[in-house]
C-alpha cells in the first residue's frame, strides 16, 4: 500500500514497513507539504503534533485509512472521515499504559520536591532536613476523565493505596459499574476537584473540554492539592492555572501538555517553581512506540487482506 508517516513512530516499524509497502515520511510537516506528499497515498500514520486537516485529505483521493498511533483525534477532521466513510483507527492501549506511569512520576516528583532536591545536592547544599515530603498511600486520587487512560491510572493508585475516585462520560450505571469492579468510585467533577489530594486529567480536547479546568474550577480545589494534566493544553486554561499556583491554593502541578506546543515555546508556567513541565512525552516510551509499531503493521496487513477479499468478492 501507499503509506505517508506523518509523525515519527519506532524506527524498526518504518523499516518493516518500508519492506512491504510503498512509504514516505513528513514528519510533524505543514500543511503545504502535506498536502503535496498525500497526494497518491492510501494510508495515513500519525500521532500528535500534525494537523490532518479535511483541505489535506481532499488532496488524496485514493485515501482509505487513517492510523492514529495513540489515543486522541483532535488533530484530525473528523467530519470529514466520516463523510466521506473512510477508516480512523486508534492505537491506544499501549500508550495509556505509559501515560498512566508518567501520572505517577509526576505525583511521586511532586509529593517528594524531587527537582528542588536534585538542584540543591548538585550545589552542594544538604538540605535533609527542610526537604520534607508526602506519600501517596493514604491520599485520595480523583480523575477527571475515567476513560481508557484514566482507568489505568485509577488501578494503580488502588495497588498504592490510595483511594480513588473518578468522574467519566456517560456517567451511566454500566460504567459505574465497570469503575468500581477496578476499585475507583464514579463521582462527580466538583466532588473530584474539591476532595482530592491528586486530581489528573485524562479527557480528550473539544468543545466541551476545552478550558474545562478554568478559574472557577480551580476555585473548587481543596487547597495544597496537586493537579496533573496529561489530556491535551486546551484543557486547563493555563492563566488560571499560573494564578492558583502563586497564590498557593495549588501546591504543586505536573503539566506534560500544553496550549502552545513545539520548538521556541515557553510555557507562561516556566517561572513558577512548583511546577514540573514535560514536551508531551506521557506516551513515549520505547516499549509503548514498539507495540504501537507492532500493531500499526499488522493493522494495515489485515486492511490489505480485507480490500483484496472485498476485491475477490466483487469479481
């Protein structure tokens, strides 16, 4: 098949790919470029950080499958998939387990000033007995956005010891039920922001999330709590965020995602130091990228085999 990599998967997948299928490779590229390089392809790999736009796509009509190495499509034009019936499919399993082990590096770094111990050792200054801590065990975790992510997050906050709480849509009794099997108590958001020791996010951007945790949210927040954002920037409205953090209601926060992301870009949270920032690498482990790349091979295999049958059937 005729492949364009638009974003950079684990390097032995391209190869693979490479000995199969007829590949180009424009990473993280404009949409200029894009638009020149899709013009004959069949298949779409991506992950964040490329906008696939609907004007991009009209420029390949021989398109048929897009590969989201990942979990969120809002770099994707959805409506425009859909019109014109062609495959999304997303990758997510393997990065979520990532991502939820970057939640808890954030939490422990956070819980134990990590940075600020590092930074004073390394001058020379043995600070034993200032650099106090928390612990995890004992606190309450609350997820905004119990998904697929937010699940694994909550599972390993049970096996830590904390007790987890979490809010997901649709707020149904089967996903209720399918929370508290894993041990996390479906709730509300104002009972997640206001109650909890550690809150993450892990709910997709679009017009209902964006600046879901604003001002006024962030108000709710019981007061020394630590807030993690692993979702998407446009989901914490990060002038809001700057302010609880001075004032102290937040004691801390572990950002990975950010409302203006790439090469240059300052985030508006670098002054602060009860702030730990991440260049969007909650999903970039090499075990995660090499399962991904696993499973984008035998995805476009078995959509090959499915054309060729459909193919057979028709002649």
């Amino acid at each position: 098949m005729r492949i364009l990599i638009a974003s950079s998967i684990y390097p032995d997948a391209i190869e693979r790919l490479r000995e199969e299928h007829d590949v180009v490779c424009a990473f993280n590229a404009k949409e200029d470029v894009l638009k020149d390089v899709i013009v004959d392809r069949e298949v779409i790999i991506l992950r964040s950080g490329v906008q696939i736009t609907a004007e991009v796509m009209a420029c390949a009509p021989d398109l048929k499958l897009l590969l989201r190495a990942g979990s969120g499509f809002d770099n994707i034009d959805v409506d425009y998939v859909n019109k014109r019936g062609l495959h999304l499919v997303r990758i997510p399993g393997p990065g979520a387990k990532a991502v939820a082990e970057m939640s808890f590096t954030f939490m422990l770094a956070l819980a134990r000033n990590l940075l600020e111990a590092d930074h004073l050792t390394r001058q020379g200054r043995w600070a034993k007995q200032q650099l106090t801590g928390e612990l995890l065990t004992g606190k309450r975790l609350g997820i905004v956005g119990a998904g697929n992510i937010g699940t694994q997050v909550g599972k390993l906050g049970v096996a830590w010891g904390m007790e987890v709480i979490g809010c997901v849509e649709p707020a149904t009794p089967e996903e209720a039920a399918r929370l508290k099997a894993e041990g996390i108590r479906m709730t509300d958001i104002e009972e997640v922001l206001s109650t909890s020791d550690f809150i993450t996010l892990h709910v997709p951007l679009n017009e209902f999330t964006h600046n879901l945790i604003n001002a006024q949210e962030l108000a709710m927040v019981k007061p020394g709590a630590y807030l993690i954002n692993l979702a998407r920037g446009g989901v914490v409205n990060e002038q809001a965020l700057h302010a609880a953090l001075s004032e102290g209601r937040l004691a801390g926060a572990g950002v990975d995602v950010h409302e203006n992301e790439g090469e240059g870009k300052v985030s508006p949270l670098a002054e602060l130091p009860n702030v730990i920032l991440t260049p969007h690498i909650g999903a970039g482990t090499i075990d995660s990228q090499r399962e991904i790349g696993d499973i984008v091979i035998n995805t476009i295999r078995d959509f090959e085999a499915e054309l060729a049958n459909e193919l057979t059937a028709v002649s």
